[in-house]
C-alpha cells in the first residue's frame, strides 16, 4: 500500500490519501498510476512513502513525484533493517525501490527514516 501526500489542490495542503496501485503499463504515461483503490483518510502527524526512487542527489530523493529530504538526524536503513549510513543509502539510489517516513509541509517530505527496498524498481519512474 502506498500512502502518500495529496498534489491536488482542492484537496487541501494536509490531506492525504491512501492508494492500491500499480504502476502504468504504458511508456507514454510513465508518471502516472493506475489505482485499483483510493480513500481518504484523516491528517496524519506522520506520512509513509514507499515506491521507485526517480532522483537522488543527498540529501534529497524523490518518490513519486514527491520531494523527499533527509535532515541530519534522519536514520537511514538497508531492506533487512539493519541501520545504514546516508552515503551507503544514497550509493545507485535511483531506479530502486525505497521507503520514506517523515513530516509533510505540502511540497516537501522531511523524512525522519528512509529504508532500501526489497529490490530494483519496476521498470517505470515515479
């Protein structure tokens, strides 16, 4: 499941959205998603990212066409959990599957965690 941060503005700036999805098949919408399921759920403190890393230069990343920066404090892990540092995270980022935790302010996900998925992306950019 994919929870993440609404771009819709007449959503509002703190709604968020949880969506079933998988990515387009297509080439020419390789920036959209087609969702098996979308439901609205109440402001969460907390917003969970998971999905293809597009970009990556550190300390900043970007799922789903979501920006994503990591603070000096944000804790960095390998797909086992096992703690890992910034350098080792961000070392062939792109193109692979990754997970965000952290506060959204309406353009940016300030992670407080970021994790290495379980393997490479699935062939389509955020």
């Amino acid at each position: 499941m994919i929870v993440a941060p609404t771009r819709a503005a007449r959503a509002g700036v703190s709604t968020c959205f949880s969506a079933t999805a998988l990515p387009a098949r297509s080439q020419l919408v390789r920036a959209r998603l087609a969702a098996a399921r979308l439901e609205r759920r109440d402001t969460q403190a907390n917003v969970l990212l998971a999905g293809v890393v597009r970009t990556a230069v550190p300390p900043a990343l970007t799922i789903l066409a979501v920006n994503i920066a990591a603070t000096p404090t944000t804790q960095f892990h390998d797909s086992s959990g096992a703690a890992i540092p910034a350098a080792a995270f961000f070392g062939g980022l792109a193109g692979r599957a990754a997970v965000a935790l952290g506060s959204w302010d309406g353009t940016t996900l300030t992670a407080s965690s970021a994790a290495l998925g379980d393997g490479a992306g699935e062939g389509g950019d955020d």
